[in-house]
C-alpha cells in the first residue's frame, strides 16, 4: 500500500498477530457469530492487516459490522445452503451470513470440485461484505491451484462519463503458487482507489490525491485537496482519455459474475445489502505437471524482479511480493493501529465485557 495512506508514525499503536486475533475472535462471537466463525472472520481480517492491507482488516471493518450485526444486517447464525449444483459449479444462497465465513467456505466447495474435475465455481448471493478478496484467492494455493475471487454490490464508483455512482467498487483478486519465489497475488479494485482508503484518508487526515474520486456533479479530481464528503470513487483511469473505460467495465463483468449470475443484486439495492461473490479454482494439474508449473513461475517471477530499474527506483516488485516482504516485518514487529482504532477496541471490548486488546508498550 502506498505510504500516503498507511498509518502515520506518531500516531502507531504496535500489536501482536495473536492478540489482535483473539480480541477480534472475541469480538465476532460477542456480535453472536459461532466460535468457529468467529475464528475464520477473524483470520479474513488480521490476515488483511500482516499483508499490509489494512484497508480491509480491523481499523475499518469491525466497527462497520458491529453495526450491520446490531441492525440485522448480518445474520449471525444462518442457515446458508447450495441451490443450484453441478459437477464443476454450484450457487448458494448466504441467508444473510458474513462474508468472511461464506465465502471461504464456498471457495472450500470450489476447490473440492476442481479436484474432481479440473476447475471448480461457485457464486454466491444473499451474503455480505467479504474483507479482502485476497484472502479468498489464496485459500486454493495450498491445494496446488490457482484461486479467483470477486465480489459486487452497492455503487460507490461513477461510470465513465456518469454523474453519479452506479456500480461498486468490484475487486478482482487471484492467487498463483510458485515454488521458491512468493505466489503471485494480485488483488485489485476496479476502481482507481478501494473505498477503504477513503476512510484511511479522513481517519489521518491526508489529502486526496488526484484522479480518485469525483466531485458532486461526478467531474474527476485531478488536484490535491481536502477529502470531499460523500463517495464518488472513479474507475481505474481516472479519466475517458487514461483509460477509466478499463476500470468500468471490470467492475460491471464483475457484477455480472458475482450479483447476477447467482441471482443477487447489483447497484443500489432496497433494501440494502445482499452482497455477492464469485470464487473459483483451477487445479493445477489437470493442464500441467505442478511441480513444473512452479518452476516456471519461479522463473517468471525472478525475471521480472531482475528487470532494471528505472531512474528514483531500487527495485522491481510484483503484486503478491510487498505483502509477503511486509507480513514478514509485521510478524516479527508487530501490526500497526491507528491510536483512534485501539481506543475503539478499548471502548467496545469494554462495553461487552471482554479482554482488552493487548498491545506492545515501547
């Protein structure tokens, strides 16, 4: 993540990966999630937080579903069930589950299919919002497979040449295994920003930059200024001439996959809600040997890190190989909070009788 909008070194509280995860856990069981689902929603989101996503791990998230459990928003407890299913595909129906227990284990059902038949799919409504799409994909690497996540719903992003938002942000993610190298991960919006960031922004007090985010009347951004209110994220692009028509249609292919093909809702939606993801995996070894394959990423992927850099830059990085650098820094050293996101710990684990997190005093 760009260091614009990490969290600025006066205002880091550090923590460790085990405590964050067990006040997290505690937290989702508190908002009535089974222990075990508890346990899963909260790897989804410290998982976000080693890589250095942090958009998409506690500082922003728990409080959002703290909020959607309190409403009924989110279905602590559902009953989510398959209801169309075939060899390589199915549908489920979330019944108004988390994200972050749904939707991996859809991708479980995906890759069980895929090691019968090659490529396993599975689409999903009725659901909520699903932390970092990341996470999903790489949940079929250990299996030798490559994993492909989505996930739709809401409009925050405007269309090309629109004036007000009509389709979501939409982020693409997939995962590829290598064998000596870090995989190949690649998790992406198709908006010029993640909506996340956005919070990021207002919560440390940095500047918008430029081509993010439109104004009210839906006109790009292109100088530095105080972060609007409201969200008008643009496509990837920016701008027509940049190439924003990229950024649109994959959010629009993305809805397609994850909200229509399952039956769910795109857009705006009333009520609100009903999230939706797609999720699939190939196995490796129904197109070639895996172990050859890994090889031949190894290869790839040293080839583009040797690639020369340009003139201000010491390296050439791929996507997948700053996560793994920096969930090695934050294991030894620990996750960094925003000192606002500790006291939001501190105020809710109060409040519903639990530990406090625990954090690491200089």
């Amino acid at each position: 993540m760009l260091e614009h909008f990490h969290v600025p070194e006066e205002d880091k509280v550090m923590v460790r990966r085990a405590d964050l995860f067990k006040a997290t856990t505690d937290l989702f069981e508190a908002f009535g999630m089974p222990r075990e689902d508890s346990e899963l929603a909260a790897d989804g989101l410290v998982t976000a937080d080693i890589r250095g996503c942090e958009t998409h791990g506690v500082s922003n998230m728990l409080r959002v579903y703290r909020e959607a459990f309190e409403s009924g928003k989110i279905n602590p407890t559902p009953d989510w069930k398959i209801t169309h299913d075939t060899s390589a595909v199915a549908t489920i129906d979330g019944d108004k589950g988390h994200g972050l227990v749904v939707v991996p284990r859809a991708m479980d059902i995906a890759i069980e299919k895929a090691k019968k038949v090659g490529i396993g799919a599975v689409t999903i409504h009725n659901s909520n919002h699903a932390g970092m799409m990341a996470y999903h994909a790489m949940r079929a690497m250990p299996h030798d497979m490559i994993g492909y996540a989505i996930t739709g719903g809401g409009a925050v992003m405007v269309p090309t040449y629109g004036a007000e938002p009509r389709v979501g942000a939409v982020p693409h993610a997939w995962a590829v295994p290598a064998d000596k190298m870090p995989p190949f991960v690649l998790d992406i919006s198709s908006s010029s920003v993640a909506a996340n960031k956005i919070q990021l922004l207002r919560r440390t007090g940095a500047q918008l930059l430029p081509g993010l985010m439109a104004d009210e009347e839906g006109t790009p951004i292109m100088e530095e200024q105080d972060v609007p209110e409201g969200v008008r994220l643009l496509p990837w692009g920016s701008t027509r001439e940049l190439g924003s028509h990229k950024g649109y249609g994959m959010a629009v292919i993305g809805q397609v996959f994850s909200g229509i093909l399952s039956a769910g809702l795109f857009g705006v939606t009333d009520p609100p809600g009903n999230g939706s993801q797609f999720v699939a995996a190939y196995s490796i070894d129904a197109f070639r040997d895996v172990a050859e394959f890994k090889s031949s990423m190894d290869e790839f992927l040293t080839y583009l890190v040797e690639t020369p850099p340009s003139p201000g830059h010491d390296r050439v990085y791929y996507a997948g190989l700053p996560e793994h650098e920096e969930t090695e820094i934050r294991e030894r050293d620990g996750i960094p909070l925003h000192r606002e996101v500790v006291e939001w710990f501190d105020s809710a684990t109060n409040e519903l009788g639990l530990d406090r997190l625990e954090t690491l005093r200089p």
